[in-house]
C-alpha cells in the first residue's frame, strides 16, 4: 500500500502534506478520545463521591434519629445499630459534645471481617478515608461521627458504556486516518500538480527549449507564480530573438565595411592602387562607421546600468534641452529640417549627462526620418507634477504593427530608409525609467510621429 501511495505522490513535498492531512485526523481522533475519557473518568469520580456522602448522611441521620428516640445516648440503643452499620459494610466510632467516645462498631462485638464480607457481596469496594461528622438534633450538636464507609465502584453497565465508546473511537480514529490519508493525497496532487508541471518547465527552459511554458495554471498563488514564469520565458524568448538578429545585423553591418578596407588594403599591397586622398578618405569613412557602431553597442551596455551610475541632482530641464536642440541645430539645417522649440520653465531632478542623450536621441531619429523640408517641434511643459517632453515630426509615420516594438532592444523597421543598429529609442526607454519617468510614442502613417517623455518635476531652488 505504501509504495502504491509512493507512486502516487512522486515528491516529498506530496508525501509530506498527504501524511500531514493523515496525522492531522489521527490526531484530532486521539484529541476527542483523551477528551471524552477525561470527561468519562471526571464523571464517576463525581458519581462516586456523591455515592460516599450519601451513605455518610444517612449513617449521621441513623445516629442522629437515635439520639432522638432516647433523648439521650444509650449504648444499648447503639448496638441495635451495629448489624446496620456492618452491612453497609461502613466503620464508625462515636463521641459525645464533649468529645469523650460514646460508641464504636468495634465495642459492639461485631467482627472486621464481616463487614469486609458484606462489602465483596455489594461490590462496593474498599473503605474510604475517615471523615469527621457533626450530629446534630433540633440544631444543636449532640456529638461527632467518625465514620469510614467504602469507596464504591463504578457500575459494570457504566463500565461497558465506557468500553463501548472507546472502541467507537479508536474505530473512527482509524476510519479518519484512512479518510484524511485518501483527502490528503488527492488534495496533494492537486496543490502539487502546477508546481511539478512548473519544475517541469524551468528545466525544459535552462535545457534550451525557449518556446516551452507552463500549461497548468490554476486561480492561486501557484497560478500567478506559473503566469509569472510564462511571461518571463516570453521575454527570454523575445531577448533570444533580439539578440540573434542583432548578431546578425551586426555582423552584416561589419561585413560591408570590413570588406571595402580589406579591398583597398590589398590593392594598395599589391600595387595595383595608389594611397591617394580619396583611398584614405573612403578607409577613415569606413573606420568611422564601425566607430558609429562600437558607440552605439558602449550606449546600450551603459544605458542598462544607468540606474548604479547615474550621478542624479537637481537642473533646469528647460536649459539642457535648448542646449541640447541648439548643438544639434546645424544637423537640421543641413537636413533641410525645420526645428521649432517651445519650452517651459522646468526643473528635475536626474543626471545632465544622461537627460542629454534622451533628447539627443530623439532629435537623432527625427533627422533620420523625416525629409527635407519636414518639421520637429519640441516642447517642454508641467503636468500634473511632470515634466512633459514632446518630439513631434512630419515623417512619414510609423506602420501600426511595429509601433509597439520601435522600444525594443535592436530593432529596426526594414521598411526605413536610415540606417543604425536600432538602438538609440531603446537607450532613451532605459534612460527614462532609471529616472523613474516614461517613453511612449503616437504616430500614423503619413502623419508623423510624437514621442512623448514623462519626468517627474520638483520645485525650482
């Protein structure tokens, strides 16, 4: 039976809680049992006590009736009393107010073991301890009965009902342990079932298999963990991709300039071309392409860091970003792009350096899209306690199915005539949180596109 449950529950874990619901009932069997018995044992007690101040009252109430009937003490009417007292199988011994002895059974020529033989007849058991009792008549004392009568016994009926009902509960001691085993083992596999199949998971997922989730998903906390782990391998997965397409955008980036030095380098080698101006010019224009990209792989392993090294204080947002707009003012006219500023007084609290290139950013990737003769409107204003930045183009918009991944880490939309590693919005997402604000984007097609930077403010020194 035991490997049968063994199989049954594959997992401490199972086996623990299976075994736990088991000596629960078990335990909760004995609890009323110990109770029961206490109550039971608790009960006679009091039966029997009742029991031995009856047959005390009653021996006090013969002497006391005696008493009466004479007027006085007679010893002749006392040993009347002896085979009475012997067969109650009681002791007693008299004395007067004055407490000098009057009476006992044992003056009365009556024999100890008589009165041991009426008490095995009766089954009352042995004597009890001596008690001291006040007589009283017309309610003054007449004397005191030192009296002993037997302890008494519980009757066998009570005795059977007793046993009776400890059987019953040993009984259902054990039919609740079979019970609470068999609730505990099905409820053991149902708690443990999601967190297996979650086990299961994890493992298939550091083994490699990037697609595999979690398909057990119950409406618990065991749930929400298996949801949690669902998106983070969705995200895991979604890195993979990034990643494996950033290799090879990287690779091809590299290919093309790689190719033209290597080329020119060896027909300048081999005579057949002269290092003139213009060779060197196409190997520095080359060499700078690459440099491009390098910077762009540095911006992006510095971005995920910003939020360890960021060297935050407060600073007019207004002045870093007409700053930032006049430096990049000649790339516009040279782009045959006009950049119209509208900024508000504004301050927060963040590091210049990395405020800069969150602007930058965006400036950038409006040079890069939008045509000659287009327009970038900047603005800068407060909002219900934030910094609201606006990047505003007349591009030409950005396609419904890739907006919501223009964020992500390498991407870049192959319908773009710019080119780039496709990092630069994912630098100024990352730069934006790390200063606890937000990066979203509005765009239709052949209507341009806003992007829109949330900060916290705080009030200006």
């Amino acid at each position: 039976m035991w490997t049968a449950i063994r199989e049954l529950l594959r997992g401490r874990f199972a086996r623990r809680l299976a075994l736990a619901f088991a000596a629960l009932g078990i335990g909760t069997a004995a609890l009323t049992a110990v109770l029961v018995n206490t109550a039971f044992t608790n009960r006679f007690e009091d039966y029997l006590g009742e029991q031995q101040h009856t047959r005390r009252q009653q021996l006090v109430s013969l002497f006391a009736a005696d008493y009466r009937r004479d007027g006085g003490w007679s010893t002749q009417s006392l040993d009347q009393l002896a085979p009475t007292l012997a067969m109650t199988g009681s002791e007693a011994e008299l004395r007067d107010a004055s407490g000098r002895q009057v009476w006992s059974l044992a003056d009365a020529d009556v024999d100890p073991a008589m009165s041991a033989m009426h008490r095995q007849m009766l089954g009352t058991g042995d004597l009890g301890p001596p008690r001291s009792l006040p007589v009283t008549v017309d309610g003054r004392q007449v004397g005191t009965l030192n009296v002993r009568v037997p302890e008494g016994v519980v009757p066998a009926v009570d005795r059977d009902f007793q046993a009776s009902v400890n059987r019953l509960l040993v009984g259902g001691a054990l039919g609740a342990a079979l019970v609470a085993l068999v609730v505990g083992v099905y409820t053991a596999r149902r708690a443990t079932a999601p967190i297996t199949e979650l086990t299961h998971a994890a493992d298939d997922l550091a083994a490699g298999r990037r697609d595999r989730r979690a398909t057990t998903i119950p409406d618990n906390e065991i749930g929400q963990l298996a949801t949690a782990f669902n998106t983070m391998a969705g995200r895991v997965e979604k890195e993979d991709e990034l990643r494996r397409a950033f290799a090879a955008d990287v690779a091809h980036e590299l290919r093309t300039p790689l190719a033209i030095q290597r080329s020119q380098l060896e027909a300048i080698q081999d005579g057949i071309s002269k290092p003139t101006e213009d060779v060197i010019a196409s190997l520095h224009e080359e060499s700078l392409r690459m440099a491009r990209l390098v910077a762009d792989l540095e911006a992006l392993a510095s971005a995920d860091a910003a939020a360890f090294t960021m060297e935050r204080g407060p600073l007019s947002l207004t002045t870093l970003v007409a700053d930032t707009a006049a430096g990049l003012a000649d790339a516009f006219t040279e782009a045959d792009i006009t950049l119209h500023t509208d900024l508000a007084a504004v301050h927060v609290d963040g590091d210049p350096v990395r405020l800069r290139q969150i602007v930058t950013n965006q400036l950038t990737n409006a040079l890069k899209f939008v045509p000659a003769g287009g327009t970038v409107t900047l603005t800068l204003r407060q909002e219900d306690g934030w910094a609201v930045l606006g990047v505003a183009d007349t591009g030409p918009g950005i396609p419904d199915d890739q907006l919501p991944r223009i964020f992500d880490r390498f991407f870049r939309s192959r319908s773009a005539r710019a080119d780039g590693s496709g990092i630069g919005l994912a630098v100024a997402a990352e730069l934006t949180t790390a200063h606890g604000g937000t990066l979203t984007a509005d765009s239709q097609v052949g209507r341009g596109t806003t992007f829109t930077t949330r900060l916290p403010v705080i009030r200006a020194r």
